[in-house]
C-alpha cells in the first residue's frame, strides 16, 4: 500500500463528502486557486525523485508563486491579499518561508485562508515536511463560539482552581480561526486527514511568538457525523438525545477552542521539557490528556454554558462519542488516542463510566465531577509531577506502554478503518454523486 494511506492496515473505508466551491469568491480567483492546487498535488508526486526532481519542483514552485501573487491582486480584504502574497514569498527559501510564518500566523482574513508550502504530517508516520495545500474560507457563526470561549476563559479558569484548590496559571497561547474548507492538495490529502493545523509549527517554524491554529470546520463536523455518530448505540442513546446536525459544530468547537487554551494551563512547577526527556511520546499523550479534560471544563464553565446556550448532558454526551473516536484510531498509534485512554480509565475508576457487556454507561449526572476528577489526577501526575511520579503514570495508564500488558486498550471495540475522502467541486466538478 503506498503511503497515501496511514496506518498500514488491511483496508480502509472511505466516505466521501463534498467540498463545495464558495459563492463568495470570484471566478478568478477560484479558477487561480484551483491551478495551484493540481501543481501542489504534482509537487507532492516529485519528491520522491529526491534531487532528480529538484529542477522540475522549482519550475512548479515559481508558477504557484506567480498564481499566488495574481490571486492576491483580485480579492478586496486586505489580510487574504496579504495571505496570498506571503505564501507566494514562502516558497522562494527556507529562510523565506521561516520569515512568512509569524506573518501568516498573524492575520485576521475575512475572504480565503490558506496555505501553501511544506507541512507536517501523522507524527507516527514521519516527521518530514511534504508539500502540501489548502485554502478555506472564514466562518463567522464559529468564529463567534471561539470567540466566546476566549472571552470568558480567564474567569473560567479561575473557577477550575477553586474547584481544584490549585494555583493554574496561563503561557502564551494561540489565535484561532475557523475555516469552510473548499481546496486542498499534497500531503495534507492524504489519509486520515487533519481537520486542524498549529501554524507555523506544522510547516516547520517551531519556535514563533505568534501561533494560531487552522480549524476546518466542515471536516470536523464530517468526522462527527460519519464516524463518532455512529457509535450511540454503544450507549443507548437517541438521535433526540444528542445535540442536532446543524448546531453539533457549536459544542465541538466550544470543546476544541477550550482543548488548545488547555495547552497552555500549567502550574508554576509545570515542566514539560523534563517529561519529555523521560519519555518524549507519554509527554506528548498526558498533554493530549492535559488539553482534552481542561478544555472540557472551559467549554463547560456555566457563563460559556449559559452564552452559547449549550446543554451540558449533551455536551457529555458529544463528548464521550468523541473520546471514542479517538481511541478507535488506534490506542498507541496517536498520541490524542492515547489521551481518549487515559481518561476513559479513569472515568471508569470512578464509575462515571461502566462498562456492560458490549455497551458502555456513562452517569451523566456526574459526569461533570468526573472530569473535575480526571483534572486533578493529570494535575497530580503530570502538572506538577516528578520525573518517577511521571513514569509511574504512564506505565499505569499510557498505551504505548501498555501493548503487551493484556490490557482492552479499545475496550472491546473494532479499531476504526473509516477514512474520509474529498470530492472538490474547484477541481473535480460539481457532479460529485456525494449524497
């Protein structure tokens, strides 16, 4: 199997959905963005060549370029014209592209976002860059959730220390924006695909002081509806009892938006550069961890509650479909998987969550505490955690360390081998066949 797909399993299911073009963009512009995304697919193609196809990739990069720059001439909003002219000038150098990334990082489009150049991709599949491409447009709906969530999280975060009779503190963090996704390429069309990218870390700048993340929108909402929706028989539950298809984005990206603030909750004593040391991949799983179950309580903070008008059983609810999700894409393979583990060990410890037979129930009545439960185990083991105290909890609760232990690291469920797959309207047509 080549490495289109990943992991390499036995097969993989696709469901395609469409990726419509946007009424708001001109033909010009659409047409322009359509051209770069097939040379960027080409792009991706030729590294393989290695050297050989160094000559042959500069002659593509220098036309993106110059569609990029033609681009940024037809749109009216002054950031994506800014966006399209610095991805043209990322793609000159290295360094070119090191100076573009704060830049990009920075702006506040209200037309197209988008990117072009090399990004990262799975982390357990490599950690080399491959060309990639996509462009989105913003989505203010979103936008206001994220927004709400920012507003409110300094307080909220106030109220988890009370409960939690801790001293958590912020770094740094930071923006957001939520995209449509209309066109992408390269890399980035692999398999499984991303719904989100930390930039400019993800296109290799690893050290910026400005950072924001990239959320596509439809993608997450896709993901949900194709593959965490499928599992509510797993509890028992109604369509009725979930959050409906058209407000759903609204709790995922309450969570989300609450999930990369969480990365930047720590405690004086906080030091992930220690952990790392110790064991770089359980580092990386108990931040997971870290990030999910504070961004849980942010998301679920009574004035964010009672702002976005969310319920909070079904917030739970998504929740736990989601932590599913997650873990089914394979407990050691991914280190948000490893995370999902981690907290539904110790939501059963607690017996919010119980498992019976081929089904799982969960208290929703206490649910909340539960969390606030998980928090102060991570707070305990990983916040302000030793180096043994660490390790001691990692070789408790981390999967990667758990493989050979015995251990139902899916809990008696199948691993997921549903992918999804794009028709794009810019570049394949409209009569796509997609229901």
């Amino acid at each position: 199997m080549s490495d289109l797909f990943w992991p390499r399993r036995q097969q993989h299911f696709i469901r395609m959905v469409e990726l419509s073009q946007p009424n708001s963009l001109n033909k010009d512009v659409l047409n322009l963005l359509g051209r770069i995304l097939s040379m960027v697919n080409a792009l991706r193609s030729l590294q393989s060549l290695g050297d050989a196809g160094k000559p042959l990739r500069e002659s593509i990069k220098k036309t993106i370029a110059n569609h990029l720059s033609s681009a940024s001439g037809f749109v009216q909003d002054d950031d994506s014209s800014r966006m399209l002219a610095y991805a043209a000038e990322g793609l000159t150098s290295p360094d070119s592209n090191r100076a573009m990334g704060p830049l990009l990082a920075g702006l506040n489009e209200k037309e197209v976002v988008g990117y072009v150049g090399g990004l990262t991709t799975w982390l357990g599949k490599t950690r080399s860059l491959f060309y990639s491409a996509f462009f989105g447009t913003p989505n203010a709906r979103l936008q206001r959730v994220s927004d709400i969530i920012d507003g409110h999280f300094q307080e909220s975060l106030l109220r988890i220390n009370e409960q939690l009779g801790s001293s958590l503190r912020t770094v740094p963090g930071c923006s957001y924006k939520i995209i449509d996704l209309f066109g992408i390429a390269g890399e980035a069309n692999s398999f499984p695909k991303h719904f989100a990218y930390f930039l400019p870390e993800d296109h290799g700048v690893k050290h910026s002081s400005v950072k924001r993340t990239v959320v596509f929108a439809n993608t997450y909402k896709s993901l949900y509806e194709h593959i965490s929706l499928q599992q509510i028989s797993l509890f028992g539950w109604t369509a009725e009892q979930l959050p409906a298809l058209e407000e759903v984005d609204e709790y995922l990206i309450a969570w989300f938006r609450g999930h990369d603030l969480g990365h930047s909750i720590v405690l004086k004593e906080t030091d992930y550069a220690a952990l790392s040391r110790c064991d770089r991949w359980g580092s990386m799983v108990v931040q997971e961890a870290v990030a999910d179950v504070f961004g849980y309580l942010v998301s679920q903070d009574p004035e964010v509650v009672a702002r976005l008008g969310l319920d909070p059983a079904k917030a739970a609810r998504v929740y736990m479909l989601e932590l599913l999700r997650y873990l089914r894409r394979g407990p050691a393979l991914f280190p948000d998987a490893g995370a999902a583990y981690i907290q539904l060990r110790l939501l059963e410890e607690c017996a919010v969550v119980v498992k019976e037979g081929a089904r799982m129930r969960v208290d929703l009545h206490r649910f909340h505490a539960g969390m606030v439960y998980v928090a102060q185990v991570l707070l305990n083991n990983v916040l302000n955690a030793d180096a043994d105290t660490f390790k001691q909890f990692i070789s408790r609760y981390s999967p990667h360390l758990l493989e050979n232990s015995g251990e139902d690291l899916l809990y008696g469920m199948d691993i997921c081998d549903m992918a999804l797959g794009y028709h794009q309207a810019l570049t394949e047509g409209n009569d796509s066949g997609v229901q």
